[in-house]
C-alpha cells in the first residue's frame, strides 16, 4: 500500500480508478482537499462521470453495490464513504472484499476522521495493495513555514524561510487561511521568490503582527519605533493585555536565549531572531526586564488607570536596560 504525508494531493484518473484511496487523520482541511483532488480527477477523465456520497454508518454490502454500480449517463464513479470509524461491524468484511478488488470504473474514497475507533478495519485496508492512504496529520507549529512554502511552490512562487513565517504570526495557523493567502501571494507575484518585505506589506497591518513587532522593537533598544507602533496598535483598538502578553512571551525567549536555554521546537528563523535579540543583553538585564513586564502585568491586571501610560513606561524601562547594556 502506498502512503503519502499532508502533501497537496494531485491525481490523476489511472491512480484512483479500480482503486481505494483511504484518507486519514485529524487535519479535516488536507483530508477534504485530497477527497477534493479524487474527485477532480474523476471529473476530468469523465464530465459525466457520477459522484456520490455515504456514511459508513449506513454502508451495507447491499448499499455499496448500489453506489458503484453504473448510472444511466456513464460508467465512471466517484464514490466517498465518510466516518469510516461507525463502519458498522457487519459490514467491515464486505467493504473489505470490495477493496481487494475493487471496480475498474470507481474510485472509492474511505474517510477515517481519525482516533483509536476503528483501527482495526484501517490495519486491514493497509494491508491491500489496491488501497493508498493519504494521512492528513495536525502539523505542529514549526512545520506550518513548510506548509506555506509547499502552497507558494505549487502556484509556480518561492517564499524565503523568514517572509513564511511572518505569514504565520499575520494569519494565524488556520491552514484554510494560510493557504489562502500563499495563493494570493503566488498570484500577486507569480514565479518570483517572495520577500519578507513583501509580506510585510501585505499583512504586517494584522493587529497581533504589530503586538510581536512592538515587542521586537523594545527588545532591540529601539525606543522610537516601538512608540510608533505601541501608539498605534492602542489606537486601532488593540488589547493592552494582548500587547503586553506579546511583549512578555517575547522577553521570556530572549531570557531562555540569554540562558543557553535552546528551545528544540523554535523554528531555525526564529532562533536566529532571538539569538539576535539576545547579543545585546546580560543576565542581570535581561532579569530586571522580566521583573518590568511582571510589574506591568500587575498593573494592568489592577485595572490601572492609564494602561497606555503602564506601557510607555515598559517601553522606555525596557530599551534603557537594553542600552545601558550595550554600552
């Protein structure tokens, strides 16, 4: 049986048709693009061809013979079966039959939405050398950068590594919408190598990309500019909690940094940031910064009365320890 890893699906009518692809896993956007792909392929070897729909819950060896059976208008079909987990247990050595050898003209989409339920009918479907199973596992913070990476590829673009993962911070890691907008970057500038300015122009408007880059800013000693930006996110309306928490899990890293502390789920562009960041500090300086934000924290949690003034003092303790550091 063959298997593919959260890899955008092409397909073609020869590798789906008379066989069984199983998709798997948790990740429901990379599973329904891969039912998505089958059927196009289905679609584009027959206009006519006919596509249908079932939950394994109500899959009899009776109603499988119905759906691959051929239609009036064509021979060619596309039919997915999803929660393949409430197969009931009757029907498993049916469907299990069905799949090592299946029809020449249908293509059989089984959807197993993941978890222990079931397992064992997965185990013999893997089995079948008719059977390709498509695993669409939740990708881990670190790995979304690849994923966007691989969407620009596909639309005929390059992204470098650092202009990727700012992408992360303005859209979240929502994969529906990281691809969305690698596909609108890849159209906007198509087979060039996309830049971190690029994106930066496209996205750093996001309110909680100007909380990381206010932080980046006071770290750095970069009073001036961390103003600018603070002034600015308060006043479009961003969260003084949300800031200060952006600032807080930022100094915390560049602490860890300033430790010898290496975090070995932090992405390589984003440990060169921090080890950046992190030249221009002590141990001592990096404590007492921390101990800032704690105070900040407290005051804001106190309902001071002035949180923007709370954070312009942060702003201005916080580049004088860097400064005073440096010098």
């Amino acid at each position: 049986m063959a298997t593919t890893r959260n890899r955008p699906h092409a397909a073609t009518a020869a590798d789906v048709l008379g066989r069984v692809t199983l998709v798997t896993g948790k990740e429901e956007y990379l599973g329904e693009r891969t039912v998505a792909a089958v059927r196009a392929a289905v679609r584009s070897h027959d206009p006519e061809a006919e596509l249908s729909e079932a939950l394994a819950a109500d899959l009899t060896l009776g109603t499988l013979g119905e759906l691959s059976a051929p239609s009036l208008f064509s021979q060619i079909r596309c039919v997915v079966v999803r929660a393949l987990e409430n197969l009931p247990d009757e029907s498993v050595a049916g469907l299990l039959d069905y799949a090592a050898a299946p029809v020449d003209d249908v293509a059989l989409v089984l959807v197993h939405t993941g978890g222990v339920k079931g397992s064992g009918t997965l185990t013999k479907l893997r089995k079948l050398e008719t059977v390709t199973e498509h695993k669409s596992e939740e990708l881990k913070p670190a790995e979304l950068p690849r994923f966007i990476a691989a969407e620009v590829r596909a639309h005929g673009a390059q992204i470098e590594e650092e202009a990727a993962a700012f992408l992360v911070q303005a859209v979240g890691g929502d994969l529906r919408g990281l691809a969305a907008a690698a596909h609108q970057l890849a159209g906007d500038f198509p087979g060039a190598r996309i830049t971190d300015e690029q994106v930066r122009r496209y996205f750093g408007g996001r309110a909680e990309v100007k909380n990381y880059v206010i932080a980046d800013a006071i770290l750095a000693g970069n009073r001036v500019k961390a103003f600018e930006e603070l002034r600015w996110a308060l006043e479009t309306g961003s969260s003084p909690v949300y800031v200060l928490s952006a600032i807080a899990g930022q100094t915390r890293s560049v602490a860890q940094q300033v430790a010898g502390v290496r975090d070995g789920k932090v992405p390589p562009w984003k440990q060169r940031s921090l080890a950046a960041l992190a030249r221009g500090w002590t141990s001592t300086g990096i404590g007492e910064a921390l101990r800032a934000v704690a105070r900040a924290d407290a005051d804001l949690k106190g309902a001071a009365s002035d949180p923007s003034y709370t954070l312009e003092r942060l702003v201005l303790t916080i580049a004088a320890l860097r400064n005073s550091a440096r010098s």
